[in-house]
C-alpha cells in the first residue's frame, strides 16, 4: 500500500505508514531478523498502532523468569517508505501471534518524525524551540497573509491573488517562556494531471525558553494544553485543538558540523467530540485582549496545581468533549462553579474547620448520637454535619452572583422578555426622581432575578444529586430547559474565568450581548 508521509499530517488526522521498525540498541544491520516490516496506523476509535510482521528480539524476554513477561518498550525506531525516519515513545504490548507467521501489535502513545534524527532511549527528549498551530488561530489573530482582489476588465473578470508572510507579532513573556506570533504562507504545485497551485496560511505561536534551556517533552504538553484552553475560553463556545505541534534540536552532521532539525509531533487526540471549523463566531479576537493577553495567558498556563488548574480541567473536559446526557453536563458545570468559588473567594466557611470541629461539631453530634435512629440515618445526618462548617451550593452562587459580570449575566440570561420590559416601564416611570432610587429599585430587581435563579439551579442540582421527591417540584427535569439553564451555567462560568485571567468587565459585558448569545436571552 502508499505510504503516508507524517511530516504532511497534522494531530488527528488518520495516517497509514509503512516502513521498516526495530528496537534501538539491539538493531544489527548484519542481521535483518532485528528489522521488521510493518505498518503504523491511526485512525479514530482505535488510536496509533504499530503491526509488524514478526517479533522484536530481545534478551531480558528470553531470560525472564515470567511465562507473561512485559513486551513494552520506551521507544520503537522505524524509517517509512517516504525516507523518514520515525520514533514511537511509550510503546504498549498489545498482542500478537507465535510462530511460522508470526507478528506483533502496539499501542503507541506518541510518534516523532523528522528527515534528521531518532530521540534515544533513557534521553531527555527536549527542544530548542518550538512552533505550535490551532484551528482558528488565524482568524483570532485577524491579520491575512492571503488577499484577493476581483474587478472586471471589459466584461472579463481578473483577479489578483497576493500572498505576503506578516512581519513577527509582538512577543510576550509567560514565565520562562517568550511567545511569538506569525502569519505566513505555503505554496504546493502540481503539474498531473493539470496545472494546479494551491497557497495556504498558516498561524503560529513560536515559543521559546527565556533561559537558553531546552523545552521539555512535559513542558510542551503543558504550554500546548495552556494556549489550548486560553484560546478556546476568548472563542467561547468553539473548541480550539492543535493542529500542528513542530519541535526544533540542534544535530550534529559529520561529526562536527551542527544544525537544526525540527521533528513533528503527532498523538491521539483525546476528547474530540465537538468540531471547531465554524468562522464569524469569535467572541474574543486578539484585538480585543491584546493589552491584558499576557497577563491572561500566565494564568491559564501558569495555574498552580491545587488551585485553578483543577478548575480549568474540569471545564474544559466537558468543553471538549461534552456527556450525551443533559443531567451530566449540567452537574459537571455545578462542579466547575464550586470548585471556582472554593479556590477564588476569600472565605468560603461560616466558621474555621478547626474552630467548627473543636467546639461546636461534638455539640451537634451529641444530640444525633443519643438518638435513636436508623444506623445509616444516623451515619447519614454525621456526614452532613461534619461538613457543617462549609458554605452551602445557595452561599457560593450567591457570592458569585454579587460580581459585576454575575449582575450582568442576570439582566441579560435569567430575567424573561416581559421581566425586562416591565423594569424598562418602572425605570422610565422613575426618570424625574433622584438617581439613587433607581438604582435602588435596579438592584431589588436584580435581588428578585438572583433568588429566583439560584433557588432553580440548587433544587435542580439536589435532584440529580438526591433525587429527593421536594427537590424535584422546583427543580428544571425537562430535558430542553435543563440545556438552557446548563448552558446559561456555562456562559456564567466562562466570564468568571474570564475576570480571573484579568480581561476586563467592559469587554465581557459588550460580548454578553454578541449576537450568538441572544438565543439565551428571554428564556
């Protein structure tokens, strides 16, 4: 069969290449049994897979006391058909057959191809710099490489097609990082069986190490991940992926002669259920961010473990690839609201944990314990109080909702049509009298629209958390209005996010009235 070329894929793509594997360090060009035909696949569902005709050797196999000895290895090296030369990394046993036709299968966690080096096992794999494409990134820079211009000459039309790299961006600096951007083109031409020219642009965050050390095969997923979710969170709702993840190492030619070798990584993509091809709908362009982008960046890539990084995770897990079931989006998004109030607010207790346990939990217990009740009622009614000390689900999204962007997320998502418009009727009643009554009656408004939506969501959450029959009276169980209160859920998130990574309230307001939220509007 033809054999795909991996330096032309980009992450996801399906691919089928066919070339000759061994394993580094026990491969002798004396002996071909050390080298084996095969292919590497990927397709989507069954992930990368190596299938080779035959089995590697390998001694520790052969001098291993278990009858089900670990046929993994670190790394697999192959050269395809197309001349490249290839390094699978983490290379799982997945099964094979003994004998006169015998073969093996593997699963492959990473793969990296270049026309200049293989990465070594038991070898840092790091690099110089790297260069990194996403979908959309273009349009969310919003500067054009490729202009078209159309006029008609005398009835005939002619057009002018100019292509133009644009001049480097200005960097910025994200912790030990420096990232640049850049706009350019790529021609490709063939002459069989027609004549045919095809350019296309391409965007590209060039990152490299302010420190001169090399970018580690850790960190690359992590500023990956990062420029991901940052993107993605400004371009709210389309998901943003990886396209094109290139890596940049010095080699050595000839024994003393170096130069760069760039080297390109492909995986499974995980979580992939939504597709991020549409255009137009950009909520946040890098003009809109440009003079707080940096700032925003080192939040979302620099994000400490125990604090707003578990946040992001668990936003942007059910951003990516979102539960078929509405009552599972929804309670994903109640997750991502507590967890952000835990982590952000600067008191999220009515009483200190040590305070609560050493003089007011053996109070409440005594009562519970003397009583005589149903063990699991009395085991129940124990854990509840043991958290007693916490603010309640009602408590965050309260606090929450006393931010500028909560006050503007309810006047324009939770209050109907008529709401708005009996306000607007009681505002301009009020026009002659002083400003601070307005506001005052605004913010009784507000007040009204807060508790209304706050006793939905907690009674909703406590069904599908309880399914508590006096829950289930108040609580949103139709499947159409569920989606719409998750959805507004999630739209709330988004700007809190937003304020956390510093973009500032006047821009959030502004695209909280974008025409592709009006759906939400009213409802």
């Amino acid at each position: 069969m033809p054999s795909d070329k991996l330096l032309m894929k980009r992450i996801g793509q399906e691919f089928a290449c066919v070339g000759e594997w061994w394993v580094p360090g026990v491969h002798d060009p004396t002996n071909p049994k050390r080298m084996h035909t095969g292919t590497l696949t990927f397709a989507r569902g069954k992930g990368i897979v190596l299938d080779v005709m035959g089995q590697f050797e390998n001694k520790e196999l052969s001098e291993s006391p278990s009858p089900f000895p670990d046929r993994s290895y670190e790394m697999i090296w192959g050269k395809s058909a197309e001349g490249e030369l290839i390094t699978l990394h983490n290379c799982q046993w997945a099964g094979g057959s003994i004998g006169s036709n015998s073969s093996a299968s593997y699963s492959i966690r990473e793969v990296f191809a270049s026309t200049d080096i293989w990465f070594a096992p038991h070898e840092e794999i790091a690099f110089k710099f790297l260069d990194l494409e996403f979908t959309l990134l273009d349009e969310w820079i919003g500067e054009y490489a490729i202009r078209r211009h159309t006029e008609f000459v005398d009835g005939k039309m002619k057009v002018d097609i100019t292509a133009e790299a644009i001049d480097k961006l200005p960097s910025i600096t994200v912790g030990d990082y420096v990232i640049s951007t850049y706009v350019g083109v790529g021609v490709q031409g063939t002459r069989v069986p027609t004549r045919k020219e095809t350019v296309e642009q391409a965007a590209v965050f060039h990152i490299e190490s302010r420190a001169s050390t090399e970018i580690s095969l850790d960190e690359v997923h992590e500023l990956t991940r990062g420029l991901q979710n940052f993107l993605s969170l400004l371009m709210y709702d389309e998901p943003i992926y990886p396209l094109v993840i290139n890596g940049a190492l010095t080699v050595t030619v000839d024994g003393d002669r170096a130069r760069t070798a760039i080297a390109r990584l492909l995986y499974e993509p995980i979580g992939t259920k939504k597709t991020s091809d549409r255009l137009g709908n950009i909520l946040f362009s890098l003009k809109d961010v440009e003079d707080v982008w940096e700032d925003a960046l080192r939040e979302m890539i620099m994000a400490e473990e125990d604090k707003l990084k578990l946040v992001f995770n668990q936003f942007f897990a059910e951003h990516y690839s979102p539960s078929p079931f509405v009552e599972d989006r929804f309670m994903a998004t109640m997750r991502t609201i507590e967890a952000f109030h835990r982590r952000t607010c600067t008191k999220d207790f009515y009483m200190e944990k040590t305070e609560y346990q050493t003089e007011l939990l053996g109070k409440l217990l005594k009562p519970v314990t003397g009583a005589h009740l149903d063990s699991s009622f009395n085991d129940s009614l124990k854990n509840r109080l043991e958290y007693g000390y916490q603010y309640s689900l009602r408590k965050r999204l309260n606090e929450l909702l006393d931010s500028p962007n909560g006050e503007e997320f309810l006047t324009l998502f939770v209050a109907s049509d008529e709401e708005k418009e009996n306000l607007k009727m009681e505002m301009q009643a009020l026009e002659t009298e002083i400003e601070q009554k307005k506001e005052q009656k605004r913010q009784q408004w507000i007040k009204k629209q807060r508790e209304t939506f706050v006793e939905t969501t907690v009674k909703t959450r406590n069904w599908y958390t309880h399914f508590d029959v006096d829950d289930k009276l108040r609580a949103m169980t139709d499947a159409p209005e569920l989606e719409f209160l998750n959805r507004k859920l999630r739209l709330f998130t988004a700007a809190l996010l937003l304020g956390y990574v510093h973009v500032p309230l006047d821009k959030v307001r502004s695209k909280f009235q974008h025409s592709k939220f009006s759906y939400l509007a009213g409802n």
